[in-house]
C-alpha cells in the first residue's frame, strides 16, 4: 500500500443575504501525533489564511441565499369608521446599526382620497423591528356608497447597507371598504344625513312667510331628496294662507331649497292666527346611508 502524504478537505463558505464586503479566516493546523512512524515530526506551514469574497461581483447572479425579501400583509376588508391593520415586514434581520426604508403609497379602484385617512407615508426597518405595524382608517360619513377598494402599495426599499440585495415579495394589499347599516351596525351621528325646516316666527296678513328646508350634507350627484311639506291650523283655517308648496326636492346643486306662504288678506277682525308648516319623511334615491328629520315644524303667527 503507498504511504498517504497528504489529505484534502474543504471549508464551505456560507451564503447568506448580508453585505459584509471581505472577510478573513484562519485554517491552522497543530503539533501532529504520530504513532511511530517518525524519529521527529514538526511543523512547516501551519495557517492559512482564506478571505471570504462577498457580493454580486463575486457571485454572479443573486440566488435566493443572497437577497432580503420585503413584504406587506394587511386586512382585507375593514367596516367603514373603523381602522384597517398592515404589516410591512422583511424576511431577514436587519443588521446593527443599519436601516430598510420602505415608501408607503395608496392607490384607488373604487374608493377615492377622502374615503382613508392615510397618514404612513413610510415605515422604518432596523435591527429592532423586523417588522412594523400600522393602521389606515376608513372615514365614518352618511354616504350610501357601497363597497369601496383602496390598495396599500409599498415601493422599492432603501437600505443603508445591511443587505447585498433587497427585493420586494408581496407589494399591494386590497382592501374593500364595508358600507352601509349591515355592517356598521346601529348608526352613529356620522351615519345621518339630517333634514330640517326653519322659516318666518311672524308674518303681517297680506305678507309672505318665508321658510327653508335644507339638509345637512350633500347631496351626492345624480341623487335627489324629495321632501313632502303639509300644513296644520291650530287657530288660523285653511283660507287664511296659500299653500302652493306640497314638497321640495333637495340635490347636488340645491343643499336647501326656500318658499314662501302667502298670509291672505282680509277685511275680518281676527288677532292672531296660528298654523304650521311641517315636512314628512324624506325620499332619498341613494345619496345616504340614513335620513332623518330635525325640526319638522315651523309655527307662524299671523
């Protein structure tokens, strides 16, 4: 059998996503044990030294060892006037003393800017926070709406030197905007649209009352609410005024509507005379969630 001389091995060098720039190790042999081969063994060259080459120059096309994976989560789905929950987060730790900056943007399918308030514009990733968590709220208003979607997009990271490469995973989530009393649940003040009448306490007979039916938002376009207004007499009788008016239509152009009521003059010694203009229940064609009335009466003496 021919003596062994020599033995070969192999170290590997382990892959891995940081920018470390070149390392250096040591492979150092010691005082060998021999059984009795030699009358002497020592040592000749006993270290060495191995520099660990990093980066996409050196190894070619990234593989998967050698990138960071940045990614959002989120809801998806979120009842309007409450806050939806997303998580920017990257798959590897984040090295000491290094950042991952990722943008933060919305983007609109069927919702629109003022559906969410959107204050994260960025979130931050460091050696501390792996991950980071945030809300985007989904503003409470009286508007029939529907289903709305929004996204959560986050841009290209900018990192400060902890990573060879950073890519982006999942990059959008979609989240749809419940509206309406079967999701919302018992409306809240921010659920109504409010409509009231107010006009003329007094009017001299021979004059006209003067009255406004409004409601409290607008209208949205393409809608109408159509407001049906009766009279009542408490002492003054159905001749003594005109009451042309029988309803009042409110839309996008027209938030309040006003009228007026012609007190009929007479020769006949009556004093003061009392009736009421009162609106009904409004008919919305789909502008809001709830409508509700205020003041239904306005009193007039005349």
């Amino acid at each position: 059998m021919q003596p062994i001389k020599s033995v070969d091995f192999t170290v590997a060098a382990v892959d891995d996503a940081y920018a470390e720039g070149d390392e250096v190790y040591s492979v150092v042999i010691g005082t060998p044990v021999d059984t009795g081969s030699f009358e002497n063994v020592e040592l000749g060259n006993d270290t060495v030294a191995t520099t660990i080459k990093d980066g996409n120059d050196n190894e070619g096309t990234p593989g998967d060892d050698d990138k960071a994976i940045v990614s959002i989560s989120g809801d998806a789905s979120v009842v309007e006037g409450n806050d939806a929950s997303y998580t920017v987060s990257v798959d590897k730790a984040v090295a000491a003393g290094e950042t991952v900056t990722v943008p933060v943007t919305y983007t609109y399918q069927s919702a629109e800017s003022g559906d969410i308030i959107t204050n994260t514009t960025e979130v931050v990733l460091d050696a501390a926070n792996q991950s980071v968590d945030f809300t985007v709220a989904a503003v409470d208003d009286a508007y029939a709406e529907g289903d709305e979607v929004y996204s959560v997009v986050i841009g290209t990271p900018v990192d400060t030197g902890s990573f060879e490469n950073v890519e982006l995973g999942n990059d959008t989530v979609a989240t749809t905007i419940k509206d309406g009393n079967d999701n919302e649940g018992t409306p809240g003040d921010d659920d109504k649209a409010i409509v009231s009448i107010s006009g003329d306490a007094s009017v001299v007979e021979g004059n006209d009352a003067s009255y406004t039916v409004s409601v409290d938002k607008a209208v949205a376009a393409g809608e109408t609410v159509t407001v049906p207004v009766t009279y009542t007499y408490q002492s003054a009788e159905s001749g003594d005024i005109i009451t042309n008016t029988t309803e009042v239509v409110l839309d996008a152009a027209n938030q309040s509507v006003d009228f007026t009521v012609a007190a009929v003059d007479d020769a006949y010694a009556e004093g003061d005379e009392v009736y009421s203009v009162v609106i009904g229940t409004p008919v919305d064609t789909g502008s809001f969630e709830n409508v509700e009335l205020a003041q239904r009466h306005s009193r007039h003496d005349h």
